[in-house]
C-alpha cells in the first residue's frame, strides 16, 4: 500500500473510532465490587456465613480512593456506565496510538515529496 493510501485509511480508521467515542452519551470511572463483610455482631446471622453482601462502586479521585455504595437498582446501571469509560479510554488510547503512526506516515510522505520537487531539477539533485 503506498504511502498516501495508508494515510487514508488511518484517517478512516481515526475517523471511525471518533465517531465510537463520542456516541458514548454516559460514563464513569470505577470500578463495581461485590464485598461480604461481617458486622461483627456476635449475635447476627452473618457471625457464621460469609458476611452481608455490599455492592460498592470505587474509584481514584486527585490520588485518593473513593468508594460509594450503589443501590441494587442501579446494578446494571453502573456496570453499564463504567463500562463505558473503560471503553472511551480504551479508544482514546487507539486515537492516540493512530496519531502515532499519522505523524510517521507523514515524514515519510514529506520525504517522497522533497525528493521528487529535487528530482526535477537537475541543480537540486544531490549526488
Ligand atoms: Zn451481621
């Protein structure tokens, strides 16, 4: 494939994930966790089972880890919503990844480009 055709279908690619990225209408970062925790209340029921179910959602805000408990009507929800952010960082790294090989492409271009402008005068010609 030559140059210029890798080019375009780079900003096809590009293009194409863009459009992926920004049709994501909601998102979250955190992650969706399911602890049992025991109360340790001698006299509770978990006292011998594994514990009470706690559905949490946790996160890192400014360096710190935050948690947050989610209603279980929210389950879904939240697993969608953070499922979503994963997504949208997984193809702004490939955006970014792509700009990569653009910025590669394009030397290679300028440097065809260059030599062909030389080549059609003789003074220009390096031998
Ligand atoms: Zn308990």
């Amino acid at each position: 494939m030559s140059t210029l055709n890798q080019i375009e279908e780079l900003e096809k690619q590009r293009a194409r994930i863009l459009k992926q990225i920004l049709s994501i209408g909601l998102m979250l970062p955190g992650t969706y966790k399911e602890v049992y925790c025991k109360c340790g209340k001698p006299n509770c029921w978990c006292y011998e089972k594994q514990g009470h179910l706690f559905r949490r959602i946790t996160w890192s805000e400014n360096g710190r880890s935050r948690t947050k408990a989610i209603p279980e009507d929210d389950i879904s929800w939240i697993k969608e919503i953070t499922g979503n952010y994963r997504e949208f960082q997984k193809k702004r790294r490939q955006i970014k990844e792509l700009e990569g090989v653009l910025k590669d492409l394009l030397g290679k271009h300028a440097g065809a480009v260059i030599e062909k402008s030389r080549q059609l005068r003789d003074y220009l010609c390096q031998k």
